[in-house]
C-alpha cells in the first residue's frame, strides 16, 4: 500500500577543493609510499602521523595508534605498548591467567559465552539469557516477553533517519565518480571501475575519484569525535562537513565534526592496486573500542526493547530487490562496502539483532530467488538464530502491488508458466506456486519436527474478493501455510473524500473521522479476515498496520504540513490505540500463539511527503515526547503479563568495591559496597516514580557509575554519578550510551550473576 519513498539527491554545494583543479598536476615522490597524502598541486607528501621522510619512507612503528618520537620510535596511545621486539605498539593488557588480550587493553572471557557477546572478561549476554557464559535462558528478563508487537524495520540507506549501526559506513551511498577538473557530483562513469567483489575498487585511474555519502539530510546526528578505519592503503578526504583533524594515521583518522543537513561525504582520491583500500569505518563518537563485537548503535536497540519480532522487508531490500535471479553468490556480505543497496543487508546481521534482542526474525525472500538460495538462507538461519525464537518466512512483499517489480516479475512469470492467461490471475497463481515451493524449502531445512517455523500467505487486503479467489487457488496447499497476514492501516479517506477541506480541518475533526473509520472500516476488516482465517484453519498476523494519512502526487506543501503535523499530534496516540484495541479485540483475545502478532510500519523515519511511517522520527528521539510511541508502548504494557522492565538488582563488581542498584521494598536505590555486599552505603535516592534503576556501568578512569531508570510505561532516565561526590547528574541518551562504551568502562555482571552479592538483597 505504502508509497515508494523516493529520495533525489539534492544539489550538492561547496567543497571539492583538490578535485577543481582542471588536472592532478603532480605524482608525489614514490606515491609516498602510501604512507601519506599526496598534494596533486605541490606533489609534495603530507605523511600521516606516525610516518617520516619526504616520501614518508619512514615508519616509526605506530600503526596508526601513537606518534613518531625524535628517535622514530613511536609514542603509544593508551592501551598499547611499544614492543622492542617487533619495534611496533602492541595491545597491552594486564589479563588474569586463563585469559589473553582482545582489543587494546581489553581481555578475553575466561569461558566461551554462549548466547552473547564477550567483552573484557564478561559476557555480555543476549536479551533473556543468564549467567556468567549467558547459557541459561529466563523468559521472565525479557522486556519483550507476551508482546504481541511486532515491528517493520527501516531499511539501510544514507538518508535514513534511523540510524541502526555505530558503523554508519555500513549504511552509505553507493560510490559516485567524479573527475579531476569536473564539477560534476556524479560523471556516471562507475561501470569503468574495476570494482573488487566487496564494492571497493581494485585499482584507480589517476583522474578520476569515488566519493559516498552518509548520514545525509539529518536534523539529529551525533557530534564529537568521528573514528575512520580502514584496512589497504590510499588516501582519502573529507567533503560535505567542517571539521577538525585530532589525528590521521594510516588507516585511522580522527576528526572533530558537527555533521549538517548535507551529510558526510567521504572521497576516495587513491587506491593502492597492489594493495587496495577496503573496509572503510566511520564510526559513531565513542565505540570505536567496542564497534567490532557490538555493531548497533544501543538506542536504536533500546527502541525496538519490547517488540517480539522483527520483520526485515526494507532491511533486506525486499521490494524491487537485485539481481535476476537472486543467486547465493551474489548475496549481500558484511564485508560489502555498505550493506544498502537494492540487493539489501546482510543476513548476518539481522540474525544477529533478533539474536541480541531476543525477537523473531520475520524474512522475505527475494521475489527472483532460486532454490539454491532459499536453502542457503534457511540453513544458516537453523545454525545461527537463537533457539527459542521463531522463524516468519514470507515470499517477497506484496506481490499483488503494481508499484513494485516482484508484482510485475509474478505476473510475467505466470503468464509465461500459462498458469492463466488472464495477468491479474497469472500474478497471484505464481505468487501461490512459489510461496508453496519456497515454504516446502525451509520445512526441509528445518525438518518436521520443528514448531516455530510460520508460513504467512498474503494477498491484497483492502480487496477482498480478489484476496478470495487467490486463496481459493491455493487449494488444498493451504494446509502447508500457517498463517494468513492482512494490513491493518487507517487512511480515515483524509486525502480522498476529505482532500478539499483537510487542510482546514481541526485535530478534533480528524479525531473523529478517524475513529468512525477505525471502529467502522478497520473492524469489519479484521472481523472479515479473522472469518477468513478460521475457515482456512490458518492463524491471523497482520504484516504491516498503522496510519496511512499520506498524500497520492502530486504533493502538496501544505498538504504535506498537515498530515505530519496529524502524525505528531497527541490525536495520533488515541488513534494508535483504538487500532491495536480493535485488534486486540477481534484478533489477539481469539488467538493462540502465534496468531495475533501486530505488526507496526515502521521503526523509525522522516516524515515528508511520502508518509509519515516511523514511530519514532529519528533514533534517540525522547520516547516520552512521540504520541505514537506512547500508543504503543502503553497497549504493550496493558498486554503484558510481565511487570519486570528491568532486573531488580544490577551490580558492577571491581573486587575490593562493587557498586549496585536494587529494590529495598518498593524504592530503588544504588549505592556501593566494601565488604562484598555485607553492607550497602546508598547514594541519595532519585525519582519516585522510577520503578527500576540499572547499575550499567562504571568508568575506572573517571570514576563515574552509570545507572539508567527505567518506569514500566518505558520512559528511560540516564544519569552518571560520580562516586567522589555522589550525585545524579542527568545524561542525554545520546551522552549516557557513547560515554557507557568507552573502553575503561567496566560494565555490569550478566543478569542472574551475583558474585554473592545479593546476600541480604531480594533479586529474584
Ligand atoms: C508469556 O510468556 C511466557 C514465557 O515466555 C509463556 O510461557 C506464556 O505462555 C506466555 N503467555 C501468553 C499469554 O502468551
Ligand atoms: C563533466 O562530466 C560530465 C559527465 O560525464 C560530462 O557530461 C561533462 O561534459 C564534463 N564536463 C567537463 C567540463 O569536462
Ligand atoms: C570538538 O569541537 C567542539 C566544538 O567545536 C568542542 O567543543 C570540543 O571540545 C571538541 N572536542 C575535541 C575532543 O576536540
Ligand atoms: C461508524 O462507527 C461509529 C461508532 O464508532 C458509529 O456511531 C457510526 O454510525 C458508524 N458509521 C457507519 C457509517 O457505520
Ligand atoms: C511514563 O511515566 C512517567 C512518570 O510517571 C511520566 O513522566 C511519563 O510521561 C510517562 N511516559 C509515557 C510515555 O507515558
Ligand atoms: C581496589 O583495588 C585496586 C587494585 O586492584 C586498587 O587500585 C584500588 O585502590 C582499591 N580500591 C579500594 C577502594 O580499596
Ligand atoms: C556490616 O554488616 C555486618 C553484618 O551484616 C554487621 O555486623 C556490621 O556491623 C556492618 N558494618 C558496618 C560498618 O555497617
């Protein structure tokens, strides 16, 4: 239903300082070695930090973590050491026997973790899992246990507003050309490139550059130190953004920026062929340490807490999704130069989000996939998902939708199958013929004996005679189906019967189109399809529901400024949940598991022209502030049977001190301890209305103890106490999670941990 948003890249001004010179007047002495930037006006090198010599010939040994000392040797950064031995920094660490170094001045778990991640000697553990190597599983830890809201993700590209990893590299622009002398953005000469497998050019002629973009068009980016890594050797710069430099070593670059409207650019002037530029990072203030083992960005995964599922359509790029046919070997990687693109994300990272989240993965596979590939992709969900989740699998998305090429790829494969030879029939007959196939793979993948394996079939909702005749088609292939899923959006008719007088109309009138609509429309829908569903023995989910108060083109500003404004007004929160009361009346109470699930479009997103589908508008915006969100939350709250938002007790263990934050009768408190729990000295105690406090983490260094509030309406509170002078001091989000992963951080014992700490604690 939902339109194709369609982003053109606005007029690109300022900044092409070296490539506007009419040509790459001079080579630098012996490409400086590739140790340097090569200055096309002088053909002098600048050698990054750690690098000498007029050819930069000279190594002091850095390795892009220190600085050259008057003898070349280098001059370390923390967390390395110089090694006589290999005249070079090394990690340095000081690690208990039984573990070795990680990272710089981070060591290793003394046991494999199980379900989780290990960081300095801990597990981190994935949501729900306990105990020192997360091996046991308690579904009552879980903030998303008895959700029945799901939600749709956004997809992976440079102007998206949701940011999803700290990495934003993994969500930027394909490359564009741009020539020596040329003021062209893009000279479209991108099929010239020898492009490696990962999307990174083998080799680069001299007058020709690659730049991307990311981070594009955002009114809330965080600002600070920039981390860019790369692995090979070339020479890149920034465009688009005023920054400063704090180092620019070899691979390693740190830049002070605010980042505008406009984006990051980031521009390839060089590649060494012998050895080519790859993997390039650009990292999110403060997880340069931790980027590697923990790839999202924590408010992005603090927002989707309570949803149970996950549906990947826009993270892998279902609609229009590349190439014909989608083959195994030309699948996304995570090596991949950005995980956008019309082919869509790699696989391993949505397994690894519901993984972390403890939410089913609900996958559609490309419209042109071959069987090899449906295997592939099923059998490498069996090995990596976590146990307990289920597996949604769906044939491409909305196939029966004329904006979309799998609805045009359907239709031609089934006129030219002769499954009929009427379109509109052939369509849904293929879509019913391979659906089928594609749902008989991953039962042979998974085997029989496997439950948690849902087959969704879907045609068009808001249609329903066509829906019947497609799902009569099916026949008796029904049975190999599990669930029928429908949409569940409200457009109230605002931009068609009430287009001529919407601009004019106050919220209390939308108030009230929209909930006859909901209680007229969207009842009779569910009750309809619910009957559907029964007759067919099938369960009920709904793939995508919410507003779709959105204008056809052509668009109107004004228009446009209405219906945005309805999506942010406190009208919207009312609406959301007389939806998800309708639903929970007609489906969920009728339901078993796992019929019922509501799936939310979407995320997170700008609101613009094209629809106004986050529930958030950007990642970290304030929970509390987004009528839509608080709609949500509160219907899974009054769903929920499960009143533990957060563990009762928290502890960060340093040996000699620990620090805590627990339940004493109904207040929260957090306080340390010197004698192993035997007595606790409380901080000050905070916020009535906080019902849980989470001791997160505490910073060595600083001596600072991080501690998160959550109310059970998941309104969060950050704060950071200094343990010198024991006082809260209020944190953004933004602030709490990038100053919670700096590296001397020692973070909290895994849930269901204690360290007998809990002696005269209730924590269970
Ligand atoms: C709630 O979750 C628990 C634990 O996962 C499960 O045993 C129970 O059946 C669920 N209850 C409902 C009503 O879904
Ligand atoms: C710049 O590149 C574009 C696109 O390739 C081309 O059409 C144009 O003629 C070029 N301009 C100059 C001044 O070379
Ligand atoms: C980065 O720049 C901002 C604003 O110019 C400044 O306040 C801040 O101190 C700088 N940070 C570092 C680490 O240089
Ligand atoms: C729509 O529903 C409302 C109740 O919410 C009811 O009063 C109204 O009569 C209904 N309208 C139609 C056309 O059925
Ligand atoms: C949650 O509760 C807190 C405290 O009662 C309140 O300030 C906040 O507005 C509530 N948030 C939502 C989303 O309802
Ligand atoms: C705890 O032990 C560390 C060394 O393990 C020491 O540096 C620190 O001063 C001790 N702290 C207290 C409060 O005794
Ligand atoms: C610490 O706790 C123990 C036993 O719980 C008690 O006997 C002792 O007096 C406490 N010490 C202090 C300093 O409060």
């Amino acid at each position: 239903m939902r339109q194709l948003l369609v982003l053109f890249l606005m007029c690109l001004t300022g900044g092409l300082p070296w490539l506007s010179i009419a040509q790459r007047l001079h080579h630098c002495p012996n490409d400086c070695h590739w140790n340097g930037h090569c200055n096309p006006h002088s053909g002098l090198c600048t050698c990054y930090d750690g690098f000498y010599n007029k050819d930069c010939s000279g190594d002091c040994g850095c390795g892009g973590h220190g600085v050259c000392k008057a003898d070349h040797t280098c001059q370390c950064d923390e967390g390395w050491k110089w090694s006589v031995l290999d005249r070079k920094c090394v990690w340095d660490c000081q690690c208990p026997n039984g573990q070795s170094c990680m990272a710089p001045s981070v060591c290793s778990c003394s046991r494999a973790c199980q379900y989780g991640t290990c960081w300095d000697g801990q597990c981190e553990c994935w949501e729900g899992y306990t105990g020192e190597t997360c091996g046991l599983l308690n579904t009552n830890t879980m903030s998303n246990r008895n959700s029945s809201l799901g939600v749709n993700l956004g997809g992976l590209t440079y102007y998206s507003s949701e940011i999803k990893f700290v990495d934003v590299a993994k969500e930027s622009s394909n490359w564009v050309t741009q020539r020596w002398g040329n003021h062209s953005w893009d000279t479209h000469e991108h099929a010239t490139i020898n492009m490696r497998s990962d999307g990174y050019p083998a080799s680069l002629p001299d007058d020709l550059a690659l730049e991307k973009l990311m981070l594009r068009s955002l009114s809330h980016t965080p600002t600070g130190v920039y981390t860019i890594l790369y692995d090979g050797e070339g020479d890149i710069e920034l465009n688009l953004v005023h920054y400063q430099k704090i180092y620019s070593g070899k691979g390693r670059i740190l830049i002070n920026v605010t980042i505008g409207q406009s984006g990051l650019g980031i521009r390839l002037l060089r590649t060494n062929p012998a050895n080519p530029l790859h993997n390039l990072r650009v990292i999110l203030p403060g997880f340069e340490a931790r980027h590697e083992q923990f790839p999202f960005y924590p408010l992005f995964l603090e927002s989707l807490a309570r949803y149970s599922e996950f549906r990947y359509m826009d993270f892998l790029h279902t609609n229009a999704h590349t190439p014909e046919p989608t083959t195994w070997k030309a699948r996304k990687t995570t090596a991949d130069h950005t995980q956008g693109g019309s082919d869509g994300g790699a696989l391993e990272y949505a397994i690894l989000l519901s993984n972390q989240m403890g939410a089913s993965p609900w996958f559609n596979m490309p419209h042109a996939a071959d069987d090899d590939f449906i295997m592939k992709f099923a059998t490498q969900v069996k090995q990596s998902l976590r146990p307990d989740l289920r597996v949604y699998v769906e044939y491409s998305n909305e196939v029966w939708n004329g904006i979309f090429r799998q609805n045009h790829y359907a239709t031609e494969k089934g006129l030219s199958l002769g499954l009929d030879t009427a379109a509109w029939k052939a369509g849904f007959k293929y879509y019913n013929k391979r659906s089928h196939e594609m749902g008989q793979i991953w039962k042979s993948v998974y085997g029989a004996s496997f439950d948690k394996l849902v087959l969704p079939w879907a045609w068009q909702t808001g249609y329903e005679e066509y829906t019947r005749q497609a799902l009569e088609d099916l026949g008796t292939r029904v049975h190999d189906f599990t669930a029928l899923a429908i949409t569940g959006y409200f457009t109230c008719d605002l931009t068609s019967k009430y287009m001529s007088s919407v601009r004019t109309m106050s919220y209390d009138e939308v108030l009230s189109i929209c909930t006859d609509y909901i209680q007229n429309k969207t009842r009779s829908s569910f009750s309809h399809y619910m009957g559907v569903a029964k007759d067919h023995d099938l369960h009920l989910l709904m793939y995508e529901g919410g507003q779709h108060i959105v204008e056809k083109a052509p668009y109107h500003t004004d228009v446009t400024s209405k219906l945005t404004n309805i999506n942010r007004n406190v009208i919207m929160e009312t609406l959301n949940s007389n939806l998800l009361n309708i639903w929970n009346e007609i489906v969920i109470k009728h339901s078993t598991s796992p019929g019922g699930l509501f799936n939310y479009f979407a995320s997170c997103g700008k609101y613009s022209q094209y629809g106004s589908w986050g529930i958030l508008e950007y990642t970290g915006q304030p929970f509390s502030t987004v009528p839509k969100y608080r709609a949500v939350q509160a219907f899974i709250t009054s769903q929920s049977l499960n009143t533990e938002v957060a563990p009762k007790c928290s502890f960060v263990d340093l040996g000699n001190i620990s620090y805590g934050c627990f339940l004493v009768g109904n207040r929260a408190y957090c306080g340390s301890s010197t004698d192993r729990g035997q007595n606790w000295s409380s901080f000050q105690s905070i916020h009535d209305s906080v019902s849980r406090l989470v001791a997160d983490g505490f910073n060595s260094a600083s001596n600072t103890l991080f501690v998160r509030g959550v109310h059970p309406n998941m309104t969060f509170y950050y704060y950071t106490i200094n343990i010198h002078n024991p006082r809260y001091t209020v944190e953004t989000n933004f602030d709490y999670y990038e100053k919670l992963s700096d590296v001397k951080v020692i973070r909290r014992l895994p849930n269901g941990v204690f360290k007998s700490l809990n002696l005269h604690l209730n924590c269970q």
